[in-house]
C-alpha cells in the first residue's frame, strides 16, 4: 500500500511507493533541526505499517 512504513532502522526508515520504496535517512519536523529518521519514529512512536497521507 503505498505510503506504508516498511522498516525502521538505526538508519533510517523505508516507505512504499508506488512502483517502489523510499529509504529515509534525515527528517525535520517542523521548527525542529534536522535528525535521524531512525531516532525520530522511536520518538514519535512510529510502527511498521502505519501510512502517510
């Protein structure tokens, strides 16, 4: 399904595509410094499955 969170690593997280996957290394939330993606879905409690719209 796409927008599906794959896998969460150390680093980074893996998002499904449509036609493939994205691997993200570094995010920034907003008003926020940029940080690893891997520590950022431990924090926000992001699970392999959840969706982005």
């Amino acid at each position: 399904m796409p927008g599906a969170v794959l896998r969460i690593e150390e680093d980074g997280i893996d998002l499904r595509l449509n036609g493939g996957v994205l691997h993200v290394k570094r995010v920034q939330p907003q008003g926020a410094r940029k940080v690893n993606a891997g520590e950022w879905a431990a924090e926000i409690g992001l699970k392999v499955g959840a969706r982005f719209r």
